[in-house]
C-alpha cells in the first residue's frame, strides 16, 4: 500500500482491555496490565480526522468454551495443560493451545471494559471468541484456514470493517502483546495492512519472551514493534 501521507488512513485496535486480563482481580490478568491505560487514552483522544477508527476488542466466550480448563475431563490445571482443537469445518486440520481458567464469560463482570478506559471515544466494538467449539486469539478469525468456498469457522467482521473503511495503516496495542495482541497484528498484516504494535501500549503474559516474540513477528508476520516515538506513531499526532 502506498505510504503517502495523503493515502494514510490509520486505525487503532485496542485488544481485550477487559476486567479478567487486569490485576487486581482478573482470573487471566496479565502483569501490569492496566498501566497501559494512559497512553491508550492519550491515542484514543485523538481527532477523528487524525485517527478515524478507534476499535475495541473484546473476548466474550460462551462459558461451554473449549478453552477453560475445566471444561474438560478431570479438570486439568490450566497454563500448563496443552489441547488439540480439530477444524469443525475440516477433521483433517488441528492445533494445540493452551487450556486457560474461565474468564470473559459474556456478559459478566470479567468481560467488561475496565472502567477507567475511555471507551465513548470508540468508534466501534468487536467482540471475538464467541464459538465454544474453537480458540480465537486473533480478533480477526479463528486460526484455521478458509476453506475451498471462502467460510470461516470464525470471521468477526473486522478484516470487511476496515478494508470498507479504506484503512491503510493498523496500530495495535492492549492486551496481551505475545497472544491476542500478535495474532491481531499478524492477521492485519496478512490482510495487507501496514501494521505496527506500540510497545509501551502493551504488555506480555511471559515479559522474559518477549524480545524473541518480536523478533519473531517481523521476521514471519511482517509485524514491527515500535515505540510510541517513532515516526510512524508520530504521524499519528501530526495536525496536518
């Protein structure tokens, strides 16, 4: 895509920024994962004409969902207990993820945006990880491939949103970086968007990876990782 400034047309995505990843009581908190607020909110006061999509995402599982440790036999212990989840649409495609405690159960409590975001500044909300039957950490789809047709076993609508939109540039922060941050900019970057994670906008559930996720990022996502000096978040704060 062209990297005018005339052609920038930028979009924030601000990830899972939801009671159960936060301390001091989420069931899934992520360290100091509410820290990052300020900076979101200074990205999120932005003009429109500056910045005119400001997405939140939201995790809001069923409580059937695959993903909580006991919801499976013998009630495993979660963070460290691995799961092979089968395509519902293809039975000869899996993966194996991480069983998690139950946490952003719809409508509860622990789904919500934390109070102290200024979340009236969204444009909109995408809520993601809604199907029990698989793992959705990207707020896009589900990590299986379409299939022959085109059909997802999971499709948010945000890949539709922002090509709609005309975006050309996505700025992801929230949380977390190493999970739902980085499928988020991977498949916003496999969409063909410039796309770039604000390291001061997120935080990590495993801080002492974190250097080699990024370096993974760019080197198999096309994803880069840059401070919140950088020219390309600087544009961000340009008046013309």
């Amino acid at each position: 895509m062209a990297d005018s400034q005339s052609s920038f047309r930028p979009a924030l995505l601000v990830v899972d920024m939801q009671e159960d990843f936060c301390p001091p009581s989420g069931s899934l908190a992520v360290p100091l994962g509410r820290t990052i607020t300020p900076l979101i909110n200074t990205l999120l006061t932005l003009p429109p004409r500056t910045l005119p999509l400001k997405i939140a995402t939201q995790d809001w599982h069923p409580p059937n969902h695959i993903s909580f440790a006991p919801n499976h036999p013998s009630n495993p212990p979660p963070f460290v207990t691995s799961h092979t989840i089968t395509n519902p649409l293809n039975p000869s495609q899996s993966y194996t993820t991480l069983l998690w405690p139950p946490h952003c159960i719809q409508s509860t409590p622990g789904a919500s945006l934390i109070p102290e975001l200024s979340s009236q500044n969204f444009t909109h909300i995408i809520k993601k990880g809604l199907d029990p039957r698989v793992e959705m950490y990207s707020a896009f789809f589900d990590p299986f491939p379409p299939t022959l047709t085109g059909e997802r076993v999971c499709d948010s609508g945000l890949a539709k949103l922002l090509h709609d939109e005309k975006v050309t540039h996505v700025y992801v922060v929230g949380l977390a970086g190493d999970y739902c941050v980085k499928h988020t900019a991977y498949d916003a970057a496999k969409e063909g968007f410039q796309t770039v994670i604000i390291e001061e906008g997120t935080k990590t559930v495993n801080p002492g990876g974190w250097e080699e996720c990024k370096k993974e990022m760019e080197s198999i996502g096309g994803v880069r990782v840059v401070s919140v000096e950088s020219e390309e978040v600087q544009r961000l704060f340009k008046k013309d």
